[in-house]
C-alpha cells in the first residue's frame, strides 16, 4: 500500500509539475470557454428565458445557463489533451517504463487518470472564479457540485485514457479529436436544453444528446450546483467511467493493444 501510494504521488506530482511549466496551457484552457462565456453568451444573453426549467426556479439569463456546460469543456478538453499526452509518452518510450513499474497495470493508468482528474479540475475551478470575476452569477459550489465535477474529470480522463489506446501516432490526435470532442459537446445540453432540441423538431439530435454522456455530466454539475436532484445522471456518469477505465486497462494489457504494439515495435 505504501510503495501504490508513493506511486501515486510520484505521478500526480509529475503530471502538476509538467503544467505548471506549460503556461500557454492554462491560458487556452481558460481562453477557449471565456470567449463563448463573454462573446457568444452576450449575443444570446436574452434568448433564453421564455420558461422556467429545472434546476432553475426563475427565469436567467444565457450566460448563467451555459456555465456548467463551459465547466464541462474545459474537463472534457483536458480529458481529451491527457490522451495526448499518453500517445507522446508511449512514442518517446516514458509510458514503456511506467507501465514496468513492480505494481498492477491498472493501478498505474489508475494514477495516470487521478493526475488528469486533478489537473482537469484545478482548471475548471480556475474557470469559474474567472466567470464570477467578469460577473457571471453562478452559485458557490458547494460538495455536490465538487463532487459532480471531480466525477465527470474523472470520466473525461478515462474516455482520453481509452482514446490512447487507440491512437497510434501524434500525427492522428487531431482528426481523432475532430470525431470525439466536438459531437460531444455540441450534440448535449451544454448550450440549449433538451426541451429546445426537441420542440425544434432536430429529433435524432435529442435522442443523440439524451444518451451523451457529457449531457448526463453537465446535467449532474447545473443541478448540484442548485442543490437539485440530478436524476440518473450521477448514475450515467459513473458507470461511463468504469467502462471506459476497464476497456482502457483492457487495451493496455501486454497480450493486447499496447503490449502488441510495442511487440510490433520491437521486431522493426
């Protein structure tokens, strides 16, 4: 137990470390959100508004609405970066050796993943004092609204963790990305609720974002936020994050795709 939690920590203050070197970063994690929070939200500050739908007991204004999707892009995206990250790792030979280490496979992605979660959420809670700065009325997160994102970084990094299964070179992220990180997150609630999608008539849009995971975590940080009940959206969430972690830990196995890979590798 003390050698997997100095592992652990090792990794953890790795990963935090490697950021706190790359300011550029942090600036295009914040940058990217604050300009739909400041740019886009403005132009449609006040065409939402026309009903009162839960978590919301009072009509509000646009911005406030889509901050918890905005939250969610930021954890999405270093989700998806981590991923990045991996496949670099895997190229220069890093992840060869960590994945050597004398502990359990999955305890070591399990690491890799608490570092992203971590980094992920720093980030977001950067996001939303930023937002409160600029005026954007937005409640204190209290521990359920912790708990929703510190689940939903947790998600994001499994999806990337699985991702880097699959992408074989850095050449490949960008289109990768291009099919993952933006049918998520325009296909969800994160800029218009699910009633406006279906009221529009866009009906394979709606049962898209109905079983997106990323709806189910934006979902889950606006009503923590408002101390609501999310639903099945903690539920959706989770088990999201357990399948992708398997599949992950899956991939990564010796006698599968990494373990093939670096095979394939070593023969050449």
């Amino acid at each position: 137990m003390r050698h997997a939690l100095q592992a652990l920590a090792a990794i953890v203050a790795r990963e935090l470390f490697k950021f706190s070197r790359q300011y550029g970063r942090l600036v295009s994690a914040l940058v990217r959100p604050l300009l739909w929070l400041a740019v886009f939200a403005a132009g449609f500050r006040n065409v939402f508004g026309v009903a009162i739908v839960e978590p919301y007991d009072t009509y509000i204004p646009y911005d406030v609405y889509i901050v918890p999707g905005l939250l969610g892009m930021v954890l999405l995206f270093n989700g998806m970066q981590s991923s990045l990250a991996m496949v670099y790792d895997r190229e220069m030979g890093l992840m060869r050796l960590l994945l050597t280490a004398p502990l359990p496979r999955w305890w070591v992605l399990a690491c890799k993943l608490i570092a992203t979660a971590v980094l992920s959420f720093l980030q977001a809670a950067a996001f939303l004092i930023v937002a409160a700065l600029i005026g954007t009325q937005v409640p204190w997160p209290g521990l359920q609204a912790i708990v929703a994102a510190i689940a939903a970084a947790l998600m994001f990094g499994a999806l990337g963790l699985l991702l880097s299964v699959h992408i074989k070179q850095l050449e490949n992220f960008a289109g990768t990305m291009n099919f993952v990180i933006f049918p998520m997150y325009f296909i969800s609630t994160a800029l218009y609720p699910l009633w406006k999608l279906e009221e529009s008539g866009a009906t394979w849009v709606w049962r898209i974002a109905q079983v997106n995971p990323f709806t189910h975590a934006v979902e889950w940080m606006r009503f923590a936020l408002y101390g609501k009940d999310p639903g099945i959206a903690p539920w959706v969430v989770i088990g999201t994050l357990a399948i992708a972690f398997v599949l992950a830990c899956w991939g990564y196995d010796p006698q599968r795709g990494f373990g093939q890979l670096a095979k394939r590798g070593g023969s050449a």
